[in-house]
C-alpha cells in the first residue's frame, strides 16, 4: 500500500501539489487524473523519490520513505515507469530487460520468461533493437522491465501517451489483469480519463496541485460536474 499524507511540493515560487493526500491498495488500480499542469507527475515522481518535497508524509505500508534515496524505494519494491517510456533505444529488447533486473535478487533467467509469458511480442522480439519497437511495444518493454523486479508498486505516468485508441484498449486491460494477477498496487497517472476510469477501482482528480475529489473511479466517472469542469469528458 502507499499512503501519502498532505503533500506539499514546490518548484521554486511554484506551488505544484498543496496538502494532497492520496491512498492506494493492493490488487487495485489508482487512477490520479487531471489536465496538464495539474501535478499528476509531480505526486509519482514524489513517491518513488526523485523529488523532495517541501512538507506531507509518504508511506510504503506503515514505513515512511520520505527521506528514503530512490534506490532503495526500487529495491522495497516501488516500480516507477515514467512519461516517455525511457526505454534505450541502442539496446535490444533483452538487454533492457537485464537492465530492469541488474538491482533486485530475482533470478534474470526466470524473470526474462515471466515477462516473456506477460509479453509475447517482446519474446518474439528479444534480439531486436528497441529503435524498431512500435510505440505500443515500447510501453509494453517499459512496463515490464519495471515488472521484472517483481514490485508490490507499479506507477506507471501517462502509458497511453502517442498510442492508437485500440493499442491504449488493450494496454488498459493488461494493466488489470497485472494487477488482478499479482495483488499489484497500481498508481495510473492518465490524461486519457475515459480510458483509465474503465479499468480503475479508485481515482484522484488533481487540480492546479490540489485534490478536487477522490473515490471509487465508477462515481468519479459518473459525476457531471468533474467530468465536464477537470476530465474533459462529454457530458
């Protein structure tokens, strides 16, 4: 589980997140939704350690990790999948695979199957250089490579970002049954709101750094006035 308590980030004279509070668990996906600028990377970039915050608590279960280097919050088991993918691109399939393995204990023969089974398509292209991975592939290696590891955490930023509606579908249900699988706790940062309230249990509606409203996503979706003022959805 991750908990975080009346979080309170600055960039500068920049007030990205103001006293947000936010709670995901196991076997469930945690959508945190809002427009550009909202703070939706800022909170997951805050989790896993990249940024330091100005004041709020973050928990890993009853452990607080705050003041705990981003190393060591990989290696409790926080998984973090950034926007953009970062795969790198002069390395095949397999060897970014290895990359993903290189700090944890899990056996990398074991762990390249597993994800391999996950991921057929990167089985069938393992020897392949990630240059001539589709972008839907390309999410898919990030998605595993930070799966490898076997993390109780998952925080995956934008993963429909540039894909075609029917790859986003079917990356969308791969992300629940992930979670469903392996009592993953999954924070999903979306611009895509449709598509990530479908398969969320639970959401966040960021706005301008502050909390707007949370709850389970199937109310959420269901709220005229969120899906019209801070989601973009027709009505």
């Amino acid at each position: 589980m991750i908990r975080v308590e009346n979080l309170t980030v600055n960039y500068g004279a920049i007030r990205a997140l103001d006293d947000v509070s936010v709670q995901a668990n196991p076997g469930r996906v945690t959508a945190i939704l809002g427009a550009n600028g909202a703070g939706k990377s800022t909170l997951l970039r805050t989790i896993s350690g990249l940024v330091a915050p100005k004041s709020g608590r973050v928990f890993f279960g009853d452990r607080s990790i705050l003041s705990t280097s981003t190393e060591n919050i990989a290696r409790l088991g926080v998984a973090h999948v950034p926007e953009g993918r970062g795969v790198i691109y002069e390395l095949t399939v397999e060897e970014n695979l290895r990359l993903g393995a290189f700090a944890s204990k899990v056996d990398i023969r074991e762990g390249l199957e597993k994800q391999y089974t996950q991921f057929p398509v990167l089985g069938e292209r393992r020897k392949k250089y990630c240059a001539t991975l589709s972008g839907g592939e390309r999410q898919m290696l990030a998605m595993a490579r930070a799966l490898i590891s076997n993390p109780r955490v998952l925080l995956l930023d934008e993963p429909s970002l540039g894909l075609a509606p029917l790859v986003t579908s079917e990356l969308m249900n791969l992300i629940l049954e992930l979670c469903h699988a392996s009592d993953l706790t999954v924070l999903l940062v979306e611009q895509n709101a449709k598509s990530a309230l479908r398969i969320a249990h639970d959401a966040v509606v960021l706005h301008l750094g502050t909390v707007v409203a949370s709850g389970e996503a199937d109310v959420i979706a269901n709220d005229k006035n969120l899906r019209h003022y801070y989601l973009g959805l027709v009505q």
